[in-house]
DNA sequence: GAGAATTCCTTGACGCGTCAACCAATTTGG
DNA sequence: CCAAATTGGTTGACGCGTCAAGGAATTCTC
C-alpha cells in the first residue's frame, strides 16, 4: 500500500470501485490497514535511531519493565503483541548485538532467564522520547473523547474475536 | 500473545502494572493488539479451509475484482495491505498453485500481467460466504454507530500517520 | 537516434511469523 | 520411586516483509 496513507478512506486506498459487502468488512480491513500505517511510521522511526526493528524494541521494554531479576522466555513471549517460538530468535539477535543477556535459572533449569543490559538500557532510553512523540502524532487528530472512545472499540473487537 | 485474547484491556494483555504514558500511547498499542488478532482469526479461518494465507487470499481478491483483463504486478502491490517486492514471490507461490497466470504485456513488455484461474476463482467462491461471516463475527459486538465510528476514527488515524 | 534517465519488475540477504518435531528438566501418579 | 505426562525452550522448513542492487524495456533529451 505505498500509496494508501495519502487516501482517506479504505475503500480508495484500495482502489475498490464495488462498496464493501458490510459494515464488517469494512471495519476490518480499515482496522488491518491502519494497523499497517502505524506499524509502518515505527518501524521507520525505529531504523532511523539505532538499529532496532519494532519487534526488538517490544522484546526491550518488555525487558525494562521486568527490571533486574528479568524474565523466563515464554514470559517474554506471552506479553509481546507478536506470538511464540520465534521469540527465542529475536533473543539470539538481540543478545548478539549485547543488549540482553539469558541465564539458564537455577531454580528451573528448564527456564531461561533473559535480562536487559545496561547498553540496552541506554538505547531504549535515548528512544523513548522520540517514540512518545510518535505515539502522539499518530492520533494527533483524535480528541481524548475520541481516544476513549477508539480505545474502548477496538477493545470490544478484540475480545469478540475468538 | 497467545493469551491476550482473553483479557480484556490492552493493558491486561500486555501485564503491565504502570499505567500507559498517554492515552495515545494507549490507543496505539490497543491498535496493533487488535489488528493482530483479527490477522490471526482470518489465518485461522483460511488455513482451515484451502491452502491460502491470508496475503495470498487478499492478492487473489484483488486480481478477482480486476477481472478478465488482470492487472500488472505492481498495480496489485499498490492495493495490497502490505508492501511491495514480496508481491512477486507471493505470485510464484500462487501461480505455483494454478491460481493466476502471468504473461508479460505485448503493449509494454517490462509489465507481467497477472490473472486470476478458474481455479482461482472457483476457491475465492468456497471462501466467500465463510469470510464474509468472520468479517461479522469480529465486531458483533459493536453496534451499526459504533461500527462506523470505529472506521471513521480509524481513518482519521491513517491519514494523520505520515 | 544514441545515451541517460525512468519504469517495472526480480533477486539476494536477512528479520520475523507459523507449524511441527524434538530435547531436557520437572512434575505426577500408581 | 520410576515410568508417563507436562513444561520450557530450541530447531528446521517455509511464507512473507524489508532494503539494496540489478536487468530489461521504454521514454526523454539533446
């Protein structure tokens, strides 16, 4: 959709002529496409500073938040947006680049414990500022009313999925 | 996030104890937890049924809705949800499957038009009925306003992302 | 018209997602 | 306790995304 940001609907970002057959179809593939516009401007501002990919990103404030004693990696993997297995292969990458570090536990030594290094530290902190601002250009034309209000939608969306 | 169908706020799918930092920080993680788990209904749905993903279904929709003339791969790409070069891989694996053909254009001859098979068409036509009432499901919860609030606010977040 | 620029793809390298299969620890149950 | 099941994680195969580079037509420019 090289073009679609510069659309205002769906429908001509999609170049459909025919309406869509529902509101329903509608919804998604507007929730799918706008999805794909904001993972896009991250992604962009991501590669811009750092070499960071959104994915990585996710997976270090994850890491950040779960602070010195760090996390198993399933725990990772059930907080992230993104699902499993591929999560031990960003850690590989991520852990290459030194910016986490896994311990086989003690305790369980099935579990792997992966913690944050403080050169990771330092990278999220020179981001997180520049990605706030993102997130607030995103819906920089909703007001707090209009916030809610998506917010409680798409949560209702997403708990009607299964 | 193989669990956070069942919670209920992006906040509880994600386990964090702080707070968001702002609502549009909020909005845009709901976002993308959303959209990953109508992506993941539809997979569900289409690698039931067939052996289409579900870039390989949205390709071969677009190539339905463009009829018998076709269209060059790059008018495709365009349409598409996702970005580019991908696009002529994911035609190999389609043409693979007998679902498109491609000929290169006598007119200009560095365009490969691509068409949609009978089969092609034939497996769009099981698929239909099936999608049309997953695109329901997802948001049957929402109301007809609610329904076209959600689009509207999601539009007006895809136009202000550049 | 001959070269330069542009357009339309295609390819290679690599990151990430999915599934299925597979170890190694740990827990469970008879 | 010891075999069987479960849990935690990794690996292989493969589909798709990104970027960067390139080849083959076509168009532009002088």
């Amino acid at each position: 959709m090289s073009t679609a940001r510069e659309g205002t609907t769906a429908k001509e970002a999609i170049r459909q002529t025919k309406p869509f057959r529902s509101t329903g179809q509608e919804a998604v593939i507007t929730l799918l496409l706008t999805a794909e516009t904001v993972r896009w401007a991250l992604h962009a501002e991501l590669s811009g500073r750092g070499d960071l990919t959104a994915q990585q990103y996710n997976v270090m404030r994850i890491l950040r938040g779960a602070g010195r004693k760090g996390l198993p990696t399933l725990e990772i993997a059930e907080r992230m947006i993104e699902r499993t297995p591929g999560v031990t292969r960003l850690l590989d990458r991520i852990e290459r680049q030194g910016w986490v570090a896994r311990d086989r536990s003690t305790e369980d030594r099935r579990q792997v414990i992966c913690r944050i290094t403080s050169e990771g530290l330092a990278l999220l902190r020179a981001l997180d500022s520049p990605i706030d601002t993102l997130d607030e250009r995103m819906v920089r034309s909703l007001s707090a009313a209009e916030r809610r209000t998506l917010i409680r939608l798409l949560n209702k969306v997403r708990n009607d999925a299964p």
